[in-house]
C-alpha cells in the first residue's frame, strides 16, 4: 500500500498569541510557546519524522485538544518552531528601505545581526534537521525558506535597489541576485563552517569588507 504524501510545513498563518483581522484569542498561559518550545526539543533530539504530535502533547504538556486548537497537524507545528528560530532576525529593522546614511555602515550592521543569529542556539541545529530530513519531507526546507531566507534576502534587495535609484550603485544591476550574491560572500567563509562544524578559516572582519568591497566597491 503506497505511503501518503506528507501535509505541506508552512509557517503559521495565524498563531492564537497574536492579534489579526479575526481577534483569536489571547494565549495569557504561555500555552503556544510552552508547546513550540516542547516541539523544538523533540524535533532536535528525534527528528521530524520521529517526533509524534502524542509525544509534543506529553512534554509540553498539555492535552492534546489544546495542541491541535493551537497547531492543527505536526507541519503547522514545526512551521511554527522554523519561524519563531528566524523571529529574532526578520521580526527586527534589519535595513533601511531607503538609501540615506553610509551604505558602508549599514551593510556592516546587517551582518553584524545575521551573525548574531547565527549564534542562537537553536538556528544551526534546525538547518542541519532541515537539510538531513529535506530528502524524504522537501516541504521542510520550504517552510524554512519562507519564514527566513526569503524575508532576509528581500529586505536586502530592497536597499540595494533604493541604492541603484539613488545612483550609487551601477545601472542595471539585479538588487536580488546582488543580494544573493553578497550574502554567499558572507556565508561560504563565516556560516558554512559552523553547520559543518569545521573551524572557521577566514578573518571575520576582512571577509565582511572584501563582501562589501563587492558590492560597493573599495570607494
């Protein structure tokens, strides 16, 4: 008998802790973050696959109808631990959306966040989940490229393309692929070693400025 295709992971259209159009209740008990917090355990520790929404009720705990008034299926649930572990980066004024200030500076400090996200505990060990698991469940990675890689490069081509407008960056250039382009040069020699867990083999600051030289320019 064929196996069913697993429900697609999204990130949470509408968490009952948060206020909407509809109102949802208010969440007073911590009980939604007590369970994404439970999920988070068991999805390190046991993997997606392995981790039953049984087994989230019990550590969280709760009873299993308050879990699934709160997170329909176990896709909802870990779309919801992917976007909280990007919350602290996206959620933030990471860049401006206009091109005022020094350019140099401001790209300095969105790097200066990423890294900082980098070093949450909780940000290496779910890509590492998401990239072992990705093959038998692809929506994992989708729900982890919407709720933060997506976002992250967005608001990065956004100034860089209120930069182009302004003229301080060369006509016809494509703000997204710069975007892309910029945060490989961070990337393959400051964050990649890390999920590897390799040793970093590149002084920090001087792969930052060589990133940005590139976009920029030595000026």
């Amino acid at each position: 008998m064929p196996t069913p295709p697993a429900p697609a992971v999204r990130p949470p259209a509408a968490d009952p802790t948060t206020t909407g159009a509809t109102r949802p209740r208010r969440d007073t008990r911590g009980t939604a973050a007590r369970i994404r917090a439970a999920a988070r355990r068991l999805f390190l520790e046991k993997g997606y696959e392995g981790t039953s929404m049984d087994a989230v009720a019990a550590a969280a705990p709760v009873s299993k109808r308050t879990l699934y008034q709160h997170f329909p299926g176990k896709a909802d649930l870990f779309g919801a631990v992917i976007d909280e572990a990007w919350s602290h980066f996206t959620r933030a004024p990471l860049i401006p959306s206009e091109a005022t200030g020094d350019a140099r500076a401001v790209l300095r400090a969105y790097v200066a966040r990423l890294t900082e996200h980098w070093a949450r505990p909780d940000v290496i060990p779910l890509l590492r989940l998401v990239i072992a698991e990705a093959p038998r469940f692809p929506e994992l990675s989708q729900a982890y490229f919407a709720a933060g890689k997506e976002p992250a490069v967005k608001g990065l081509a956004a100034y860089l393309a209120a930069l182009l407008a302004e003229g301080r960056l060369p006509a016809g250039l494509d703000p997204q692929l710069m975007a892309a382009q910029f945060l490989g040069a961070i990337k393959e020699p400051l964050f990649w070693p890390r999920v590897l867990g390799v040793p970093v083999a590149f002084d920090a600051t001087e792969a930052v400025e060589r990133a940005i030289d590139g976009i920029l320019g030595k000026a």
